[in-house]
C-alpha cells in the first residue's frame, strides 16, 4: 500500500509541475501576442487552462505581454 501511495505522490507531483510550466507558457505566447497586436491586457483564463494554474497562467501573460516583444539584448 505504501508503495502504490509513494508512486502516486510522485507521479502527482511531476504531472502538477508540467501542467504549470504548460500554462505559464501558454500564458506568455498569448501575452506577447495580443502585445503584438495591441490588444488591451486579457483577465479571462483560456478554456483549456485549468483553474489550478490560474497564477501560473497569469504570470506567464504578463510576463509575455509587457516583455515577449523586446529584442534580445546579445
């Protein structure tokens, strides 16, 4: 039982931690693009993003939306 137990708490803890790094990456895509297009900043969160990623999500817009479209600095 502990092992059923230990090997769902990692495979939780692994599937959260994509899940979050998934969402804040479509967060910045989105962002730099409706930068991009001069669209107003968005509060909705996309339908394919679940709720427990909102902060991630929202992180990675703003991110995106007031730094996505600079150049880099090489």
């Amino acid at each position: 039982m502990d092992l059923l137990k230990d090997l769902c708490a990692e495979l939780f803890g692994q599937w959260s931690e994509q899940g979050a790094m998934i969402a804040a990456t479509q967060g910045y895509e989105r962002g730099a693009l409706d930068a991009a297009e001069g669209k107003p900043e968005r509060e909705t969160l996309p339908y394919d993003i679940h709720r427990m990623y909102m902060d991630d999500y929202q992180r990675g817009y703003r991110e995106g939306y007031n730094h996505g479209n600079e150049r880099p600095q090489f």
